[in-house]
C-alpha cells in the first residue's frame, strides 16, 4: 500500500484523485494547496501527485527532492522552463511527468506514434481538440502530447513542424507541418481526434474522455508504479509497458 499524497488538493481533480486512492486500496497521505505545509506532506508520503499550477511547480519538486521522495506531474500548460525543472529534479529523484494520465490516452499517443511512422509524409497529420469552457490553456498538453508523439514517429522536432490558430488568408498548408485545432464549450471533460490525411483516403484515431475520473485513475496507478523507482525522467508509457 503506497501512501500518496495530493498536491492541489481542494480542486475537483484534488477531490477525484482523493476517491480513486481509496478505490485502489491505496492510502491518502493527506493534501495541501497554496500556503499548505507542503513539507510535511513530502515527508509522510511514499509519492506526491501533483496537479496545481504551473507557477507551483518549482516549489513542488524541490519539495519533493528535499524529502526523497518521486512525484508524479499531471499540471498542463507547462513552459520549456518547467521540462528543465523536471529534468533537474529527475537527478536526484523519479519524476513522471504527462500531459495526460488517462491510460487510453496513453495508449492512443503510441498508436499516434506508429501510424506517423509508418504512413508516407504525403499523410497529412492534424489534431483537433475540444474542452470545457473554463480551460485556459491551448492547445491542450493532451494534443500536445500527441502531436509530440507524431513528430517521433516522423522523426521530426514539433516545435519547428507546428501549425497553430490559422486565421485569414494563410496560403496552402505546408508539407510535413502537424495542425492544432482547439474547441471550448460547455462541460467537455476533453476529446481528442488525430487525424491523417491522405490522398483519397483518411485514418482518424480518437480518445473521448467522459469525466476526469479517467485522469484520477491513471494519476493513482502511475504513482504506484512510481514507488521505488530509480532517479529519472518517466512518462506514462513505462506504467503501461510501451
């Protein structure tokens, strides 16, 4: 039994991870938010997850290393400035960091990845996604995550291949560029399409999340896996084997 402790606790996924520990057997260490003695909670728990804010995330994982103990990251929005914390931190300490904790999601990023890698590059690749009103960022570290996913399988680096916010008159689409399209409304807990675009021909592979239990879930089953692991970067392909 792993003692797990939240970090952003009072938020809904805080509440959701609360009832997905109890529903794995496992224990809840306790949970802290902004002013929280985060410390002590470091210091009675097997492994932190964190879901609080990016701007925490320092604090958080210096948190963590201070006490020993690995953490799991499922904050979004992060900048490159954060994926060097995570990478400094993962020295010293296990650090599984995603954009996305549901395991079907997890699973539809390596499917992404093999389609990409053995579909020509006259497929075209587009991302389409769609999330409640309230979220603030976009594209989201789910399509993120899988428009990364895509440029591995092409052999290619995201950032200097990425098409995103098309507006006006924007010419033809460019050769090898993988799009981002983002919706917001209502009470979506997030879905996510990836489409490839050939001649004559279309493969779509899609995840549609119904509640963000999906996420509590994976974030438990992923701090389990991460207890006794050894100093590193993970991401959630390792929790299934991938």
């Amino acid at each position: 039994m792993a003692r797990i402790g939240i970090i952003g606790s009072a938020g809904r996924m805080g509440q959701a991870l609360a009832d997905a520990i109890a529903a794995a057997g496992q224990e809840l260490a306790g949970g802290v938010d902004q002013g929280g003695d985060l410390a002590a909670l470091a210091a009675q728990s097997d492994v932190l997850v964190d879901f609080s804010a990016p701007a925490a995330l320092e604090g958080n994982l210096d948190a963590a290393m201070a006490s020993g103990v690995p953490i799991v990251v499922g904050t979004t929005g992060l900048e490159e400035r954060h994926h060097w914390l995570c990478d400094s931190a993962a020295e010293h300490i296990a650090v599984l960091q995603t954009g996305n904790t549901s395991l079907g999601v997890t699973l539809l990023a390596h499917l992404v990845r093999e389609a990409a890698s053995r579909l020509g590059e006259d497929w075209d690749i587009e991302i389409s996604e769609t999330h409640h009103r309230m979220k603030v960022d976009a594209p989201s570290g789910t399509a993120l995550l899988l428009g990364e996913a895509a440029a591995a399988g092409r052999g290619i680096d995201l950032a200097g291949h990425s098409a995103r916010g098309r507006d006006g008159i924007t010419g033809a689409r460019q050769s090898g560029e993988i799009g981002f399209a983002s919706l917001r409304g209502g009470s979506v807990a997030g879905d996510h399409t990836v489409h490839f675009l050939g001649a004559d021909e279309r493969l779509s592979l899609t995840h549609l999340a119904e509640n963000r239990t999906i996420f509590a879930k994976g974030a438990v089953r992923a701090a389990q896996w991460l207890v006794g692991q050894p100093a590193g970067r993970y991401g959630m392909g390792e929790v299934l084997g991938l």
